[in-house]
C-alpha cells in the first residue's frame, strides 16, 4: 500500500512538472508572438510616419510646379529650364520634427522616352527603324554590355509594336518568351527594359545613375532641350545634326534657356538639314514639360523609405497637377540630382 501511494505521488508530481513545462512552453510563446506583433506594429507606425512626411514634401513640390506654371502664363512664356525655374532645386537633408527629408525634382521630358521606338497608326502601333537605331546608340553609350545594345533596341520595339513578327534578327515575339507575353502597346515605365528576352544581369550600366536618361511617356511626348541630357541630345539631335547641333544647343542654354524650337534651328549648326529633317525636329523638340517626376526620401530614427512620385502637369493655367504613380522604392541608387 505504501510503494502504491509513493508511486502515485509520483506520478502526480511528474504531472505537475509536465504541465509546469507545457505552461512555460506557453507563456513564452506568446511573450514572443506578443514582442513580434508590437514589433511589427511600431515598424508599420514608423513606416506610415515616413509615408506622411514623404507625402508632405511632395504637395510642396507639386505647389512649385503650380507656382511655375502660373508665372509662366502670366509672363506668356511657358518655358521649363533647369536654371531659372522655382522647382529645378534640391533640397538638402533636413531636419523636420523628428525625421531629416531631402528631396528633389526631376524633368521627365528631358529624358529618352521608350515609347518613341513606335508611333500610332489607328488603333495600331508600329515600330520606327529610325527610332530604334538612335536608342541602340543610347543604350551603347549606357550599358555594361555594348555589343547588346542593338538587340535590346530591336527587342523593346517588338515589346511595343502591335504585330507579333519578329522585325528583326535580333527580336523577339512571343514564341520566344516562355513565362510572359509582350504587351503590343506603349510602356508604362522603362523598367520593362529589364523584362526582355536578351535582358542580362551583366547588362546593368556600370553607374546606376544611367537608368535616369530613360522614361515612358505618351508617344507623342517632345524632348525639352533645355532640360535633357547631353546623352539624350546625342541620341535625338546628334542622329540627325551630328555633334554640331548637340554643341549648339548646349552654347546656347548654358547663359539663359532656349526659348523657341524655330529660333534655335535657325542656328548656323542646323543651315544644312533639308525640309524633312527640319520638320522632324520641330516635331520632336520643345522648350516646356508637362511630365515630372519627384523624390523624396524620408529618415526618421535611423530608418529611411523614399518615395517617387510622377506627375502629370497641364500647359493651361490650370491650378491642379495629376498624380501619375507612386511607388515607395528602396534607397539602392543616390537621390537622383535636380532637372536631370
């Protein structure tokens, strides 16, 4: 009788140290699941604070753009340049409550646009041979990999076109791709560059800056030579003036903006292009933008978040810009410097 009571007691006393460490187990489970949930609920505060204070530095900048363009109609001339213009500035890091903000605003219709390399013929789009060996030079002059840049020229306008025949030897349609279809219409963003059949890792430019000569806009969108980069000159203007007429138009905005397509083809560096290759360019170039992109990159305790924000603003004295995108973007490349 007494070993059965001593076993029992026994027994009961392994019962108790089970559920002692089935109750430990437990308890320190949910301590951890309750440290991980406010963790995770701070993380989404602090984000969202990020969130706020990017979207605050961006009505700023949409205000600059609305001050630019009402200036502009009051003077009668609409001009964007990257000199005398309230928005072409960047803003340092700077201390704003809690949390340092830096910023900066960016020209897109200074940049190449995708979306050149076809044009619209009814409800149809069709690639332009011209278009697509004038952004083959472009990407030679950005990419890693040089000798790719024909077929990445020829493979973004089969991205585009509407047809699915390969125009080229060196495109592709979408027999070629295995786990996606080419959308037959205008890009959205350049990064479909990368979606591309020949697109290589090794093909990434040596400077990660280079991805900012690059858009997607409205087909029909001009190149404003005030604010574009000399690569993209060289790409637009060098294919059809040479070296001289990317000169003349970077003598004559570095003193004071071009103020008129008519009057800087009237330039001795343009006397020799026939009628066709005049109106071409005239059709191609402007001197004001309506499309702009704005960075803004926010840090708050060490933590940082950047958001981009594309615009679309209105060549009328309307007072209200468009927002195109945002997109929160992780902070892999410097903030992209001021009017390109």
């Amino acid at each position: 009788m007494g070993m059965s009571r001593g076993r029992q007691q026994g027994m009961a006393l392994i019962i108790v140290l089970m559920l002692f460490a089935i109750i430990s187990v437990l308890m320190a489970e949910v301590l951890f699941r309750q440290d991980r949930f406010l963790n995770r609920a701070d993380n989404l505060l602090q984000w969202d604070k990020r969130y706020q204070y990017a979207m605050a530095a961006e009505v700023v900048a949409q205000q600059g753009l609305i001050d630019d363009l009402q200036d502009d109609v009051k003077n009668n001339a609409q001009i964007d340049d990257c000199v005398e213009e309230q928005w072409a500035v960047q803003l340092p890091p700077t201390p704003y409550e809690d949390a340092f903000l830096s910023a900066s605003v960016q020209d897109l219709q200074g940049r190449y646009n995708l979306n050149w390399l076809i044009r619209a013929d009814g409800d149809q789009f069709v690639r332009q041979p011209d278009r697509v060996a004038e952004f083959s030079g472009l990407l030679e002059a950005i990419l890693s990999d040089q000798a790719n840049s024909s077929r990445l020229a020829n493979e973004m306008a089969d991205w585009l076109d509407s047809n699915n025949i390969v125009d080229e030897v060196e495109g592709a349609e979408d027999p070629e791709y295995r786990d996606r279809r080419t959308p037959n219409m205008p890009a959205a963003h350049e990064s479909e560059l990368r979606a591309l059949l020949g697109f290589q890792v090794a093909d990434q430019p040596e400077d990660p800056m280079s991805w900012g000569v690059l858009t997607a806009l409205p087909t029909g969108t001009t190149l404003n030579v005030n604010t574009a980069s000399q690569l993209v000159l060289d790409a637009v203007i060098g294919s059809v003036a040479g070296a001289a007429g990317v000169k003349a138009v970077m003598d004559a905005r570095a003193d004071a903006p071009i103020t008129g397509i008519d009057a800087l083809l009237a330039m001795p560096a343009f006397n020799d292009l026939d009628q066709d290759k005049r109106d071409l360019l005239s059709a191609r170039l402007g001197v004001s933008s309506e499309y702009f992109q704005v960075m803004v990159d926010v840090e708050v305790d060490g933590q940082l978040s950047r958001l981009v924000t594309r615009l679309y603003r209105g060549g009328g004295s309307d007072e209200q810009t468009v927002v195109i995108s945002r997109q929160v973007s992780p902070l892999l490349t410097p903030l992209e410097p001021a009017c390109n």
